[in-house]
C-alpha cells in the first residue's frame, strides 16, 4: 500500500524537514547576506560553453549600470572564471566582520568571481562538485552586495551540479539563454529552456552571440557558421529574441585589455532595455 504523501503546508515546512521535497523548493533558498538587498537577480545561461555566456553577463550588467542602477555581478562559473579580466580587476576580494567585500569595477559594478580568491589569476580550480556548488552559495550568502538593482548570475556551461544549485539555491527572478548560430545550439538551447521551465524559473529571452561579421570595408554581413536558426528556435519554445552580438573585433580588444567596461556598440541596448521594462512593471 501506498504510504500517504506527507502534506507540505507553510505552517509545517522548515528548510531541514523539507530538504530535497519536490513539493517545496522554497525550502532550499539559501538566506542573502544580511548587509544586501538585491531587487533583481538574472541568471545567464547556455547548455554548453564557449557561446558567449560571461560576454552576454557582462554587456548587460554594463549597460543598466549607464542606466542609472546599482549593478552587480556574481561569476558562478568557478572552474572558469572570466569576469575580473573583462573588467581589469586584478586586486583580491578582502573580508571583514560582515562578510567577502567585492570588489568594482571603474564605475562601481560590484564583481565577486573566485578569481578574486585565489593567490593567482590562472591558478586552476580543481574541485569536486560539492565544494563547487558550496562556492556558489557562498557568493549568495556571504558577499556583502550592499543595495542592488540587478545582480548577474554568470552561469556555468552545461545543465549539471553548479547551474543546478544556483537555480534551487539563488531565487532568480529570470534567466537569458545564450545561443550561436551552428545547427548544434539548437539542441543546446532547449536543454537550458527545458532546465529553466522544470525549475519553474522565468525564461526572459534568447541573445544570440556571434551571429555574423561585418565587412570593415564594404559592410556587408557575413554568416561565419552558417544561417542563423535562432528564429525558428525562438518560435518553437515561445521565447523572445533579446538581441543578436556580431563577432566584433574592437570589444575583443577591449576584453583582452581589461577595459570592457568602455565599449560604445549598442548590439544589447535593446536587450537591456527590454528586460528593465519587465523588471520595473513587477516592482
């Protein structure tokens, strides 16, 4: 005989009685550092690496903070972290009473990635799942974010253990998917689109990088790997397209530099824009 389910109401649940319920995934949030406020966390995502994810992360985070907004940025791709050297952070996160101070960028982003840990920058991370995920938590519930409009989720590749964590562990408030145009990335995509809906967490848009190169001489658009499916894709799963990023010489400059936060394109405006109208008719 069946053994009757056990009845999950708020005036019984607890985080240790309904550790792992799938009924209660309010019980494994784990609490915000106490000194922050964090008005709107996005996660940013792909099924796999190497599409652009930390650039996407880091474009935004850019242009909302020339909005106006507190913005912050916490890099969950621990076994490579990319943040800091975008932004030409090289000093070490510090600790007091409170908890990790994160450091900012020239126009006070607020960044906390492992990077900032370690003794030196391309030292590797060679850590078990556990200890990585535990990182992550750390980044939520000691770092001393302060007041924030936004915090940036910089999620690592894939559907496993850390991007896991930070969706059962970090209330998201969305996520942005990261494609590029190969024929693979389809299949890509609707692995994180399907990770998101199972979690129950909003799906905001779908940014494609890499989706062409522009002639310098004569402008025209040039599709390196082939025709884009992104339409297709956006059409199939009923999620919105937030802007497509060229390969674009001169911001790969910048991010080698360190001084990505100077970038002029406005190839995410639009994205941006459109996720801080939704953000702003909820708040």
């Amino acid at each position: 005989m069946k053994e009757k389910e056990k009845d999950c109401s708020e005036s019984e649940c607890t985080k240790e009685s309904c550790e792992g319920c799938e009924n209660s995934k309010q019980s494994m949030l784990e609490d915000l550092n106490q000194y922050s406020s964090i008005k709107n966390v996005v996660g940013v995502i792909s099924g796999k690496g190497g599409v652009g994810k930390s650039f996407v992360t880091a474009m935004l985070a850019v242009l909302l903070n020339r909005k106006g907004y507190k913005v912050g940025i916490l890099d969950a791709d621990i076994t490579g972290p990319s943040i800091p050297k975008m932004f030409g952070i090289t000093k070490k996160a510090m600790g007091n009473e409170l908890g990790i101070i994160p450091e900012s960028t020239e126009n006070n982003i607020k960044i906390m990635s492992v990077n900032l840990l370690l003794e030196k920058e391309d030292s590797p991370v060679i850590w078990r799942g556990p200890i990585l995920a535990n990182t992550v938590k750390q980044f939520w519930t000691e770092v001393v974010w302060e007041d924030l409009d936004y915090l940036f989720i910089d999620m690592p590749p894939g559907t496993g253990d850390v991007p896991l964590t930070v969706f059962q562990s970090i209330p998201l408030d969305g996520i942005v998917i990261v494609s590029s145009p190969q024929d693979l990335v389809s299949m890509i995509v609707k692995k994180a689109y399907n990770m998101a809906k199972m979690m129950n967490i909003p799906i905001l848009g779908l940014v494609e990088n890499m989706s062409y190169i522009q002639c310098p001489d004569c402008g025209k658009k040039i599709n390196l790997f082939g025709e884009s499916k992104l339409n297709e894709i956006s059409n199939e799963i009923g999620v919105d397209i937030l802007g497509r990023i060229p390969i674009d010489p001169t911001i790969a400059k910048l991010v080698d530099e360190g001084n990505f936060e100077t970038f002029s394109c406005d190839y995410l405006f639009d994205a941006a824009e459109k996720i801080n109208n939704i953000f702003t008719k909820n708040m």
